[in-house]
C-alpha cells in the first residue's frame, strides 16, 4: 500500500479575522511555498469558506474548511465543519470543554489544541490552555509547532515535552504544525513548518506522477486529494512534521509466514513468543520542496524514539536514505522519528514523525 | 439611507467584566435591507506603566517556566497591554458572523448580497437578533464602548 503525503499548512487567518491578507493572497504566497493544501481557521468565523472554491481553482491549491475557537481560556482548531450551531465557544465556560468537543464532533468537524502553551492573559487571551479536559480520548490531535521557526520557541518545546507525556500515558493522539499565519512578513532567519497527511494513494483517485501530475494539478487544485481523506489521515495519526526534509517510518513484523507492514499512526501487534519481531524504517526524503530550504554542509542526527527510550540513533548526510533497525522494542509501547540539525543558524529539532504504537502479546480471542 | 436606529447603547466596563460576553437582544422589522453596526471602544491600550509591569509580571509567573521568567518580564512583545472586545451578530436562526479583530473602532454592514469580512451575507429576516460583545481583555481602570444597530428599508417598503 502506497501512502502519497500531503504538504499541508494547517493553522492561517485572512481579512475575515485578524490578519492582514486576503484568502486569495495567502495562496498565491502558498504556491509559493509548494504548498498542496492549507487549512482556512478563521477566528470565530466561516465567512471566508464562501471564497474558498473560487481561490483553488485560481491558484491551484486546496483549501481545508475550518476555524479557530478563539475563547477566554484557549484556542482550539477545528476542520471540516461550520462547528458554530453545534459549538458555540460564547457558552463553553472553563469546565465545559468536553461538550465543546462532543458539539465540533457532532457538526462533523475535527477538534485541535492550538498552541497550548503559548503565553496567556493579558498578553495573549486564551492563548494558553486553561480549559479542563476530561476526556482526553474525545480530541483529534495538538498543535505542538506554532508559528515560524516553531522549535525555537519555548512555549512549542513544552508542547512538545507535554505530546510525549500524553503519548506515555497512553493516550494516541496526533501531533502537528500550524504558522498561525496572519502576513506574509518573515524574518530571514524565520523558517517554516509543515504538516504532511498520509493519505493512501488507491483512494488518492485519478491523480497521476510523474509530468501528468503538473498538468493535472492545474487542472486539479486539490490533487486528487479531498478533504475528508485529509481529515481522516489526521484522525488516524498519519502525520509528518518537518521545516525540511520528510521522514516516513514503518514497521515491518519479521518472523512470521506473512509479515505485515505498519506505517505511521498504525498499531503494530508483535508477539515475541510467537517468534514475531519488529524492523523499523526511516526514510528521509530530502527531495520535498527543495526550493524552500537548505541543510548542506552539515551532518544530521536522525532518532528513533520511543516511550523507554532511545530506540536507534544515526549521523546522517543531508542527502535522501532510508536506515533500517531491528533493535529490541521490549518496553516500547511507541515509535517515532526526530531529525536534529540547524537551518537558517538555529539548532535543534528539525522534524519528527508521529508515531507507530506498538502492542505485545497475542491477540488471544 | 438608514431610516431605523434599532440599538444605540453606551457602556463602561471595567476589569472586573473580563471574560464577560454582553448581549443585546433587538428586533429587527420587516423589510430590512440592510443593517449598518457601528463599534467603538476606548481606551485602548494601557498607559499607566507601573500597572503594565504588574500584570506582564502575573502573567508571566503564572504561564511560563521559572528559567525564562526573568527576560520574559521585560519583553517588548509584552509590554503593550490593551483591551480587546469583539462583536459577534446572531440572526433568529443562528451565526451571522464574527468580527475577531483589534480595531478599536469598526463598522460593520450585512446585507442580503453582500457583508464586511467577518460576516455572513445573505436575508436579514425579521425578528429578534442577538449581538455579542465579548470582554477578551480589559487592562484599563475603566472603558467606555459605543454601540449603535442602524437598519435600511427594502425600497418601496413604506408606500405600502
């Protein structure tokens, strides 16, 4: 199974909210940027969805419905809905969080924390997350990078720690990126994330490779790609975040008659005394949006991480590959990449995957 | 143009209203064309800096990890507290729109064809509509806002 990943920009603002540019000038400046898709997340409006059709097909971009529920005490992403008949963040008091999440459920939409720990009151209202969740399962993923530069920021590095620490605690919940876009400004040092959604190329329908894939992506502004798949590929976890190269991540089962390939957001059963085992695969893919960034003349520190710890690590040249390990999963109860280098003179975490979970034991029935 | 005044109201506020959203509940009448709001608050920013300091230092306690507080309370990005009040509109039917935006002084119109960025478009029907102004932040002693609802006839309508 082929899995095509979608560069995605998944947290913006036009005219209809707080920001300086039109629907149509963010993308144009999305092309620019080779993004596929971006996600429109007004705050606390849908008015700009009513452009959306008309600007894809004038800038050959997809454009994901969505909003940003901008409240006293958080901000929380929603996609795929007008959320507001059912979730009206005008009554969703401090404690009232899971109702908001079961009302953006019920619209059909996803439900995100953006930038939980951004600062809060009264520099920022709601910024940071004061909102009393009681049901952590009910939401679809966090925003972990925000804004430019998002691995320099100490309010991301926090998200980041706190992601980890839900994913220790068992909770499966997807990770990504958001610029938080409101103008096109940028600072020569400033660099920017992006999300891809794995989406499965069969369902990917009628998009071809190769030079077809231009032409019809003229023609095509989503790709072959629509928005529930995107939808559903953040729902599943199918998620890679990165400011430059794509890492991809598999697990393939050795030791069995017919060993079964897991990718990212999958659940990957092993059974160690059935004599089953798990290989990982990490591929960099330094091919992605070339035009966007450079980490030449460096050598890199690609990671397997997983919940007990260091799973394999490698110095790497920036230079597309794939890294292959069996080492022991004992304890693991998830996986992901972390790629580590500098960009634009800041170091640190240039990329991560999310993750494959992982399950010990026999599915005894 | 515009024949009804159907809201016209004047409020101070105070930090004690932060995090309160007020509704105005107003009929609209038969025939309405159009409906023209006008917004404005002041003050808008704080200039009492002693208090700045004081509430940066709060905030800056209370968010951030005790290793980065001491630069964050001298952080430029910080040191400009203002008010921040929104107006959202509601027809019988539900949302009309949103208008989440820093401007202390707006003016919003909706009509059937067209709507300021922020605003839905489309039949204004008759009845009771709902227009929120939510106290994102208030950071000054005191603050005055002005609200006025304006609305425009369908043409022909009066002469029967």
């Amino acid at each position: 199974m082929t899995i095509r990943w979608v560069a995605c920009e998944l947290h913006t603002h036009t005219v209809h909210s707080d920001a300086s540019h039109t629907l149509d000038e963010m993308a144009t400046a999305a092309r620019e940027l080779e993004l596929d898709w971006i996600a429109l997340t007004d705050h606390n409006t849908v008015s700009g969805w009513a452009f959306k059709e008309q600007v894809e097909a004038k800038r050959g971009i997809g454009i994901l419905s969505g909003l940003e529920w901008t409240t006293f005490y958080g901000h929380m992403l929603t996609l795929g809905a007008n959320v507001l008949h059912h979730a009206d963040w005008r009554f969703t008091g401090p404690d009232d969080i899971d109702e908001g999440i079961a009302g953006i459920h019920k619209s059909g939409g996803l439900a995100g924390i953006a930038h939980p720990f951004r600062i809060g009151s009264p520099i920022c209202t709601g910024c940071y997350w004061e909102f009393t969740i009681g049901k952590w399962k009910a939401l679809d993923y966090i925003e972990v990078w925000n804004g430019p530069s998002p691995h320099m920021k100490a309010f991301n590095q926090r998200a980041y720690l706190f992601w980890t620490e839900l994913l220790n605690r068992g909770l499966r919940i997807p990770a990504v990126s958001g610029r938080d876009w409101h103008h096109s400004l940028l600072s020569s040092e400033a660099t920017l994330a992006v999300t891809y959604l794995g989406v499965h190329e069969e369902a990917a329908a009628g998009y071809a490779g190769g030079g077809a894939a231009l032409e019809s992506a003229v023609q095509d502004p989503r790709k072959g790609v629509s928005e529930p798949q995107l939808l559903e590929a953040i729902r599943l976890g199918a998620v890679s975040v990165t400011q430059g190269p794509l890492l991809k991540l598999y697990a393939r089962e050795t030791g069995r008659e017919e060993n079964r390939t897991f990718g990212i957001g999958e659940v990957a059963r092993v059974d160690p005394s059935a004599g089953s085992r798990l290989s990982l695969t990490v591929e960099a893919d330094f091919e992605v949006r070339k035009r966007q960034w450079s980490l030449e003349g460096q050598e890199l520190k690609l990671c397997l991480v997983g919940s007990a710890g260091i799973v394999a690590e490698w110095i790497v040249p920036p230079v597309s590959a794939a890294f292959k390990t069996c080492s022991d999963m004992t304890g693991q109860r998830w996986i992901r990449a972390e790629l580590y280098g500098t960009m634009n003179g800041q170091a640190g975490l240039l990329a991560f995957t999310n993750c494959i979970y992982v399950e010990e034991g026999s599915l005894t029935l | 143009m515009y024949s009804k005044t159907l809201l016209d109201i004047s409020s101070r506020i105070t930090p004690a209203d932060r995090h309160v959203h007020l509704v105005h509940r107003f009929l609209v009448p038969r025939n309405t064309r159009q409906l023209r709001i006008d917004f404005a608050y002041s003050p808008k920013l704080l200039q009492d800096e002693a208090r700045q300091n004081t509430l940066v230092r709060q905030a800056v306690d209370r968010y951030m990890e005790p290793e980065l507080r001491e630069v964050a309370y001298t952080d430029p990005d910080y040191l400009v507290l203002q008010n921040l009040l929104t107006v959202s509109l509601d027809d019988p039917a539900g949302f009309r729109g949103a208008a989440h935006r820093a401007n202390k002084e707006q003016i919003i119109i909706v009509s059937e064809s067209t709507a300021t960025p922020g605003f839905l478009a489309g039949p204004l029907p008759a009845g009771l509509w709902e227009l929120t102004v939510s106290l994102h932040e208030v950071v000054t002693d005191k603050c005055q806002f002005e609200l006025q609802v304006q609305a425009a006839e369908t043409e022909g309508a009066d002469g029967l």
